[in-house]
C-alpha cells in the first residue's frame, strides 16, 4: 500500500500535464484584430476560448505591419474578430497570407463586430485614401465607446456560436454578467463627467467622437489636418488661436501620437495634453475593457475641471 502512493502521484504528474493540454487544444482559437475586441470576447467566451490580438494597444490601429508572425496566429484561428470600416484594413493582407478557409471572407469564422454600430463622422463627399484620409467609411474608433459594447459582444456572442452552438447560454450569461458590470460602471463614469457637459475638448486624431458624444463633450477642433494627416504649420496657428478663443483647456492624445507636438501646442494655447488609453492596454492600468474607460473617463474629469 505504501509502495502504492508514489506510483500514485507519479502517475498523476504524468497525467496532469496531459489533461491542461486537452483542455486547451479544447478551446476556442480566436483571433481578433485589436486588443478591446479581445477583451469583449474574453468576457464573453470566459474559460471556452483562447483568444490573441494582432495589434497592441500602444499601436496605431490604422497600421499594423503585417508580418509573418501574424499569418501564423491567424493560421491556426477558428474565428478572426475585426473591428471593420476599414480600421483594420491591413487584417485582409494577413489573411490571405495566411491560408486559412475558416476565417476568409465571407466565412462563418470571420465576425465584423461593426455591424449594427451608427456610424458617425461619416463623409458627405467620396474620400479614400489615395487622398490620405484613414476614415472613408466614417469614424471607425467605436470600441471604447461602452454604449457600444452591447452591440458589439452581440456579434461576438453571435459569432461564437455559430462555430460552437452548444454553447450559445453561455456565451449569453457571461455577455449579461459583463454587462451588468459595465451598467454599474456607467453610472459612476455618467456622474464623473455630469458637471462638464457641454465642455470643448481638442483631439491629436479624431478617436473620440463616440465616447464624447456619449457624455455630452464636444470635439472642437483636431491636431490633424485631416485624419491620418499630420497636423501642418498654418493649421495648428488656427488651431491656438481657437483654443485661445473658446478657452478650450484639454488636448486629448493618443499613446502613438506626437506627444511633444501636442505640449508645444497645448502650453501656447494654455492648456493641458492629455495622454488616454486609446485602445485596451494603451496606458498602463488600462489593461482590460472597464479599466481602460475607468482610466480615460477619469484623466478627463480631472483635466477639465
Ligand atoms: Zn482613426
């Protein structure tokens, strides 16, 4: 009998190892383009899935380079999540680098999470981007807008099931438990920002038009000429001249942008540059969906007051 434990537990240190590696060949192999889509669909997939982003969250979302390390992690992906209105374009280059049916085009493995979003910023006249501009199809930077967030774990939830149907409850009660978390937290980010209803903030690029429309800001005016554009000398002198004007106190910058060029402008003016988490891990603490809005929600309330 004594003899019999250590076979025991050797056998169950053979075994254990084994068992991990079932468990996560079991999951879902999701991919999705930026690391907020990521972290809606580890809300919403929890223990099922197994989910990489392409892009971080210090990147610049509107150009990834696309290498060979990321045709690999979209080989083996039963589901690739893009963002869609052609922020993440560059996803396609990668795909068909790729070789892999499961997420082509039009496959039941290839989720747009845009669908259902109204879009905003979107050009009265034809734009692409032989013209520079990055948003043709309107404002594509929804993501960490959190009235969006049911819409899009919609689509992730809708996506996931169809690759996994047995799963759909779950994937549902896990949706409504991120939601009811997210509900609690729009109630404290909705009285944080109450009091500066109607105030004027500036943007390095325009990311923001969705999280200020939600609380009531206004974007004055952008650092950039046009999207995608780099700012030019005799735009930036109107764009002084305007903070000055309307007493605009806060430049909103993004962590990929020219932060040095956003403090030159913002001390000229008399203003602050404000660096925000402009996707999931943008900053640091910004590391997961509701932190990430906790973070930018709260840097804004204290800039502006
Ligand atoms: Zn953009």
């Amino acid at each position: 009998m004594r003899r019999a434990i250590p076979i025991l537990l050797a056998l169950c240190a053979l075994i254990a190892p084994l068992v991990l590696a079932v468990s996560a060949a079991d999951k879902i192999r999701v991919v999705t383009t930026i690391p907020d889509l990521k972290a809606l669909t580890e809300e919403v997939g929890a223990k099922l899935v197994d989910v990489e982003s392409l892009a971080r969250g210090t990147q610049n979302a509107h150009e990834l380079e696309v290498r060979p390390s990321l045709m690999l992690k979209l080989r083996r992906a039963d589901i690739l999540i893009e963002n869609g209105l052609d922020l993440d374009s560059w996803a396609e280059v990668a795909v068909q680098g790729a070789n892999n049916s499961k997420i082509v085009r039009g496959a039941p493995g290839r989720v747009d999470v845009s669908r259902g979003i109204q879009v905003l910023d979107v050009p009265g006249t034809r734009v692409d981007r032989s013209m520079g501009d990055v948003h043709p199809l309107g404002n594509p930077h929804y993501s960490l807008d959190p009235g969006m967030a049911p819409i899009i774990t919609q689509n992730i939830a809708d996506g996931l099931a169809r690759f996994a149907p047995e799963h759909r409850a779950t994937f549902e009660k896990n949706r409504q438990a991120f939601l009811a978390r997210l509900d609690e937290a729009m109630a404290r980010w909705t009285k944080a920002l109450e009091p500066l209803k109607g105030a004027k903030v500036v943007v390095y690029h325009p990311q923001w038009i969705y999280i200020l429309h939600r609380f009531g800001l206004n974007q004055a005016a952008a650092l950039e000429d046009r999207p995608g554009i780099p700012a030019s000398p005799a735009h930036l002198t109107r764009v002084i001249r305007q903070m000055k004007e309307e007493r605009i106190k806060v430049i909103i910058v993004e962590p990929w942008n020219d932060l040095k060029l956003a403090t030159r402008v913002a001390d000229e003016a008399g203003a602050r540059a404000v660096v925000l988490a402009s996707m999931v891990g943008g900053v640091k603490g910004a590391d997961s969906y509701i932190a990430a809005i906790d973070h930018n929600v709260n840097a804004l309330a204290q800039a502006l007051r």
